[in-house]
C-alpha cells in the first residue's frame, strides 16, 4: 500500500515564500488524502499495488476502466506533491547551471525565457492544475495539466513542477497566483531537479 513520504523539511522551512500552516495543510491533509484514496481506489487490485504510483500512471492505459477516475486523480495527486516536495527546500532559487542549464538555454533560448513561459504556463492554467518542465524524447518541454494530471499519463517525464490549486497558496497569496508563483521560484532546489534531469536522460 501506498505511504505518505515524510517532508524532507520543516512546515517553515520555505517561509516567507510558502507558509508553514499553508506547507502542514497541504502535506499532512491534502497529500495524505490522495494516498488513502488511491490505496481504496486498488484494495482489490494486487497487481497494482504492487507498482510504484510513477509505474501505475505511466501505464494508465491499462488501468481497469472502473477505477481509472481515483487512479488519476488520486495517483496522480500522490506522484506529483511527492515530486513537488523533493524540489523545493529551504536553502532553493539562484539559477542552474551544468548539463541543465545548458539544456534550458538549448530548449528555450536562456533561463529567463524558460523561467517566463513557465510561469505563464502555471499562472494561466485555468481554474486547478500544474505546471510542468517534463523531459520528452530526449528534450525539455514546458506544459499545464488541469486537476492532478501527470505527465507521466502522456509518456513524459516530469522533473520540475509548480501546484496551482488554490489549497497550494490561498492563505497567504488569496487569488494572488501570479505573486505565488513568483516567491515559488526562490524555493526551488535545482541539484534536486539536476538529478531527476540526468535520470531522465539516463
């Protein structure tokens, strides 16, 4: 059965860009909801249970028809906060450099131009949803999924991405997105999006 991973760090580790309560709201309820409603979701699905929840989307095809709603977006919901964790901390932001800064500058001309359509990718994904720097092919893309879609429903990898619900800023933020997302950049942990990048080509 699926478990909810430990954050990597405390619930004010990434003040003044993400609040505590904001950070302890979303870890400990609304992760924790999509792990148990996934692990309802296949109680009677030992194949399944079996797989890690990248393995389970990456083959959402071939989920069985009934359960293919709880699986995407309670999967969904599971793989992409456990990703979302891991890439931000509390000493995050500055710019990449190495293989995938070259490879941003390569895909989108520079850093700032891949950190503006990024960002505009996230800030307007109408209503909830992500936004995503994915590996496809070999090369870097950006996308917005709506809900908890995955990346990995489509065959792409994601390594970086950004959570627009409301529940991932509105206390702090209200309808501010824009303001949200642009504190968000001064988290991320960009040895952590280096290593998912070089797995990824790998």
């Amino acid at each position: 059965m699926y478990q909810l991973p430990a954050l990597p760090y405390g619930f004010d580790a990434l003040e003044p860009h993400i609040d505590a309560r904001t950070m302890e709201i979303h870890h400990d309820k609304h992760h924790a909801t999509y792990v148990s409603k996934l692990n309802d979701a296949l109680a009677n699905h030992v194949g399944l249970q079996a797989k890690s929840v990248d393995d389970l989307l990456r083959g959402f095809d071939s989920v069985p028809e009934e359960i293919k709603g709880p699986v995407r977006n309670h999967g969904g919901g599971h793989a992409n906060h456990s990703l979302f964790w891991q890439i931000m901390g509390p000493d995050g932001g500055g710019t990449p450099s190495g293989p995938l800064g070259d490879a941003l500058t390569e895909a989108f001309g520079s850093f700032e131009a891949f950190k503006e359509k990024l960002t505009n990718a996230a800030a307007n994904q109408f209503g909830s949803g992500w936004g995503w720097l994915v590996v496809h092919g070999g090369k870097l893309d950006v996308l917005a999924l709506g809900n908890q879609d995955s990346p990995l429903m489509q065959g792409k990898t994601p390594i970086l991405g950004v959570d627009v619900w409301e529940h991932a800023y509105y206390l702090k933020y209200q309808n501010r997105r824009p303001d949200y997302l642009a504190a968000w950049w001064n988290t991320i942990r960009w040895d952590a999006v280096e290593q998912r990048f070089a797995a990824a080509q790998g």
